[in-house]
C-alpha cells in the first residue's frame, strides 16, 4: 500500500525507485509466504487443482485490472494515474482483511526437528535445501522456465514484436489479450486432463509448447510489418499461455510436496528466488541481443532453452517420489496410458 501510495505522488526519479524498491520487497516477501501457507492449509492431493485455479484468478485480476486502469488513465490529465495508484493501495485493504480475519488462525507454526542426544532443536539452513538432491533439478527448472518463458514473455517478446516483427502496438495489446483469455478459457479444462499424469512430462509438453510459440514469434521476423506477422504474434502468445496453464500447476506443487513442514518456507523463498534471478538476467540478454540485432540467435536460444527444460525435466523425475510427481495409486494407470 505504501509503495503505491509513494507511486502516486513520486515527484523524482529517487521517490519512485523507492515505491518501486517497496513494491518488489512486498513481491518478494508475498510469494513465498503465500505458497507456503497454501502448503500448509491444502491437502497434497488436490494441491495441483489449487495452484491451476489460483492461475487463473490471477489472470483473471489482471485482465480486469488492465481494462479498468485502460479506462481510467488519459496521458494528458496525469491525475488520473494518481487514482489508479492510489486505488490500488485501496485496493490492498481487501487481501488486509481476509489475513487479519479468516485466515488469522492459520499459524502456520509446526513441530521442528529435536537432536537425538539432548532433545534441543536441529538447526535448518538454506543449506538443507541444496543438499536435497531432488530439489537441485527442480530449482533449476524454476530458472530455466522463467528465463525461457515469463521474463521473456514480458521483455524480449515485446521488443521482437515491435523491433523485429514490426506489428502494431495495438497488436501486442490484442496478443496479451489472447494469452489471458486463453488462460481464463482453458486452465480448469487443462486441469482435468492432467489430474493424475507425470508432472514432469506434462513439463515436457509445456517446452514442446512454448518451443513452437518462440518459432512463431521468430517467423513473424521474416513477414515484418504484415498481417502474417500479427497473426504470428498473436497466435504465438496464446500458445503460450497454453503451455502457462501446465506450468502453473505443476512446479509450485511438486516443490510444496517435496518440502518438509518446517522448510517449506525456505523452500519457497528458494524457488522465488529462482524466479527472480531470471526475471532480472533475462530482460538483460533479450536487450543485448537484439540490440545487437542478434534476432535469429534470439530465438534459437529461447528454442533451445526449451529443450534444456525437457532434460531437466526427465532429470526432475528420476530423483523425486511418484506422489511428489502427481502419481497416486489411482492415477497410476492413466499416467502409463
């Protein structure tokens, strides 16, 4: 609330690094907390359901917020940014008040290990984490599809878009539009038809997915500035948003069941933090290379980043146990078939 409320009124360059430094504290701290407590409070066995549904509440909040801010904001009256932010401070009270109600009994506190000699309690580390030799894979994975996917989604599918594709910026406005309807339509759809599949070959098929989404972004390139290449770029984002709705589901709850109670925050902080390293490196390779007008590189890499995550994948599902991978005795049969 705070780092928007600063937004509002930042006057210099100086106030709004701060809004924007509170802003990504507040992420940082909210993410990791949020998945630990759903750890906590939703049972192993339709944790994958609540992950999928919550993806889609979140891109539903954001396509709304982004038609709503759309109606509101006018470049020439900049008081109307002041409400939009100071609105979405306002808007913080409702998530403010559903911690401090309903979910104020949920502790999250839980028993820790004891020493075996003297019964005082076992020191934990984020070290325990990098010794869990399942968990090396997966936070790999973690980078690996935030480099491939959201920070480029967000950086270098735009640039290539405008830079390279030469489409419309009404054009990327309509591919995000696909990417979250697409999202809204299909998640719970996806979420049944995953429902007791291998985890990780449904991230197989995610980097199937997305490798196609890349080529044709790459290939709307070589039709700049034509119909072809909006199609492209629009088609290329709602392929990905499909590939989104596999994602999402799988590799927060394979991390929540591979953590043990009183690491599961540590966990989930391990695995923001995955993310984020990608989100800062990512923007900075798309930036370098297309500046350097690297646009085929560009693309190849992203394509065989893709590929890089399948392996890690397969990797992911010889070190981690069948329930932590979705596989229950009665999933069992549909993953083989």
């Amino acid at each position: 609330m705070l780092g928007n409320v600063l937004f509002a009124f930042a006057g210099t360059p100086l106030v709004a690094a701060l809004a924007l430094g509170l802003l990504g504290a507040a992420g940082g701290i909210f993410w990791p907390g949020f998945n630990a407590m759903i750890g906590a409070v939703v049972p192993s066995g339709i944790r994958q359901r609540y992950f999928g549904i919550n993806f889609t509440l979140v891109n539903l909040g954001i396509g709304l917020g982004g038609v709503l801010s759309a109606t509101i904001v006018d470049v020439h009256r900049p008081g109307t940014f002041v409400a939009t932010y100071l609105g979405n401070a306002v808007s913080f009270l409702a998530p403010l008040a559903v911690l401090l109600g309903p979910l104020r009994h949920v502790s999250g506190k839980v028993a820790h290990p004891v020493s075996e000699l003297d019964g005082s309690p076992v020191r934990t580390s984020y070290l325990d984490i990098l010794r869990d030799r399942a968990m090396l894979p997966v936070i790999a994975l973690t980078f690996m599809s935030a480099f491939v996917g959201y920070a480029q989604s967000e950086a270098g599918f735009t640039a290539y878009a405008r830079l390279v594709g030469e489409v419309s910026t009404r054009t990327i406005g309509y591919a995000f539009a696909a990417n979250t309807a697409t999202i809204v339509l299909l998640q719970l759809l996806v979420l049944q038809r995953i429902e007791g599949r291998r985890r990780t070959r449904v991230i197989v098929v995610l980097s199937v997915l997305w490798s196609v989404s890349w080529l044709m972004t790459g290939l709307s390139g070589l039709l700049p500035g034509s119909a072809s290449a909006a199609a492209l770029i629009i088609g290329g984002s709602a392929v990905f948003a499909l590939g989104e709705t596999l994602l999402q589901p799988t590799i927060p709850a394979i991390t929540n069941d591979l953590s043990p109670d009183h690491l599961r925050g540590r966990y989930n902080a391990v695995m923001a933090g995955a993310f984020q390293l990608a989100a800062i490196t990512g923007p900075v390779v798309a930036g370098l290379m297309l500046g350097a007008r690297l646009n085929l590189e560009f693309i190849g890499l992203l394509i065989l980043g893709c590929g890089v995550m399948a392996l890690i994948a397969f990797a992911v599902e010889h070190r981690i146990p069948d329930q932590a991978n979705g596989i229950t005795a009665r999933g069992a049969e549909l993953s083989r078939a």
